[in-house]
C-alpha cells in the first residue's frame, strides 16, 4: 500500500545576536595551533650567490615560465645563461611577455631534439657547467645526455633528488629517485642513494640518515623490495655506501615519526628522523613526492646527479623560489665538482 507523502510546512526560525563579541569567543576556545614555516633554502641560496654565476645552457626556453626563471636566475646571481633553441620563438617569448635579454647570450638551434643535444656538447666540452631543462620533456633532455656520443656519463647512475622543504618535517628531506629510474635493481639503487648521500654531505649533513622505504618494516621473500632493502642495509655497514647511515625496510611512517616507530617498537638508528628516503621505484617516489608538495605544502627543489654536470630539473608549474634553490643547489654541486674526489 502506498503512502502520501506527508505535506510541508515551512518552520520559522528566530536567530538572535551573540551574547558576547566573537573576539572573546574564539580567545575562550583552547586553541592547539603549531605554527610551521618554510625557510630552509634561505642558506643554501645565500651560499651559493656568494659563488660565481654559473654558465648554464638553458635547453629549449620556449615558454614564457622558462625564459623569465632563466632571466631572473641571471638577476639574482646564480646562472649566466646561453639559450639554446630558435631565435625567434625565444626573442618573439621575451618581446610578448617583456623580459630583456640583454646580455644574455642564444645558440640558435632549429627544435628542441638539437637543443637537447646541442646542449650536451658545450658541457662535454665545458663551455657550460650546468644544463637546465626549458619547455621540452625530461626523457627528450636525459636521452640527450646518455646517448653513446654524450662524454657526460660517468661510472654511476644518474638520479633524481627531490630537496624537500616540508614544513610538517623538522629539516630538509630527499626523495629519490622520483623521476628518472623506473624500476631500478640493487646496483643501480646503491648509486642512486649513494648520489642523494653526497648532496647531503654537501648540505653540511655529515652522516645523513637514509631511510630505505617499502610497505611493511620486515623482510618479506615475496616482496622484493623488502629484500633490496636488507642488502642496502648490509652494502652501507660495510662500506659499499659511504658516509650514511642506511637502514630498511620502513615503511614511511615509521622512516618520518618517531611515535609511529616507538609503537612498533622498531630500535633503528634512523626510524623516526630519516634525511633520506630511497623509494623502491620510480611511480612511488613520484606519488609519494607529489602528495607531500600538494597536500602537505612542500616545495620541491629538483636536481639531476651522476653526470659529469648537475642537471636542473623543474616543472612548469614550480614557484619561483623552488626554481631558485634548484639553481642554488646546482651551484654548488657544480663548485664542489672542482675539488678533488668528488663524485657528484
């Protein structure tokens, strides 16, 4: 049997005015508010401009983002650029948008494949110390770079390293490698950790901590992660990485939080304030790094190591200063390249 549905009635209702100003309301709710900021590139930007600029190839800066960061990078200090791509794309973007090139030199080059390549050769031949990724894609600029013809390979993996300034985190944080490597095997994760290892001793961390992720924090047979993680531990202890302190597997809450480590009752050097996290693949690092850039709030400064020239490696849709702390960080990988024994 069906029923009516029952009639409606509007409710009137009576909204009257507070008893007391809504200042003296909220002062008497106890509030529990962590104040937390960025900052943590300010030292490495102040160091670095106290270097000379630095030559850098500036490949395929067709976009009106890419050609103003390289003009402002040049502004601040940091870069001495050379634009490698066509002329009159590159001048037509700076007449459009208003950006002066003055004293700024141009390779002209017809597409971004020759830039790319292009590019390569004046840092095989040093004319640039620096390469930094314009309007092209990463794998047409990293094809350039690792072609049989490129003198920019040395005996170690290049990889990405995301310097992550979280300010949810009490210290800067390296992601790799999140874009590069996509499924890398043993050999290839020791270079890629050991890579983000040297950045840090370069950052003033004398034994960072490395904190090798995978889902769970026990060794587990069927999850091969898990294994390449032991290894690492072991390969660090003796000495097949240098200069860290490396432990794994964690997963990430035990690698960042204490508290979460303490009630697992995980006893680690490094569980709970990792410097480094080695990601067990390509589309976790890149997952993991873009969660916390959008829903914790970090910047990401993005570099390229393992080549005889660091790389810098940004998105379009980076902020200026991860664009200027990426610079910041090339500079002074680039300066450290002049020391003897040094890898990076």
């Amino acid at each position: 049997m069906s029923r009516k549905a029952a009639p409606f009635r509007a409710t009137q209702v009576t909204v009257g005015a507070p008893s007391c100003a809504l200042g003296e309301r909220n002062r008497s709710i106890p509030v529990d508010i962590m104040l937390r900021h960025h900052g943590r590139y300010e030292a490495i930007i102040r160091q670095a401009i106290l270097l000379p600029a630095m030559r850098t190839a500036v490949v395929h800066p067709c976009s009106t983002e890419t050609l103003r960061s390289a003009v402002e990078l040049k502004e601040q200090g940091l870069v001495d650029p050379i634009l490698v791509g066509p002329e009159h794309k590159i001048r037509a973007i700076a007449d459009a948008a208003e950006l002066s090139l003055a004293g700024i030199d141009i390779e002209p080059v017809e597409h971004s494949h020759a830039a790319a390549d292009r590019s390569v050769e004046l840092a095989s031949t040093a004319k640039v110390a620096a390469l930094m990724k314009g309007s092209l894609h990463s794998d047409e600029l990293l094809s350039a770079v690792v072609a049989p013809a490129s003198k920019l390979k040395t005996g170690r993996r290049m990889s990405h390293v995301y310097v992550m300034d979280i300010p949810a985190y009490d210290k800067l944080l390296i992601v790799t490698d999140a874009a590069i490597n996509i499924q890398p095997d043993l050999d290839q994760k020791r270079d890629i950790c050991q890579n983000a290892v040297d950045l840090m001793h370069l950052l003033g961390v004398a034994k960072p901590l490395v904190a090798v992720l995978a889902a769970v924090e026990t060794v587990n047979s069927k999850m091969p992660s898990t294994l390449d993680a032991a290894a690492l531990t072991v390969m660090a202890a003796r000495g097949q990485i240098e200069g860290a302190i490396v432990d794994g597997p964690l997963a990430f809450d035990n690698a960042i939080s204490i508290e979460a480590a303490q009630a697992k009752c995980i006893a680690s050097p490094v569980a709970g304030q990792a410097d480094i996290l080695l990601v067990p693949d390509l589309e976790a690092g890149n997952m993991l790094a873009k969660q916390l850039i959008y829903f914790a709030g970090a910047d990401a400064a993005g570099l390229v190591l393992g080549a005889r020239v660091p790389i810098i490696l940004t998105s379009r849709a980076d902020p200026a200063k991860v664009r200027t702390a990426s610079a910041a960080l090339a500079r002074l990988t680039a300066a450290k390249r002049l020391e003897p024994r040094m890898p990076l």
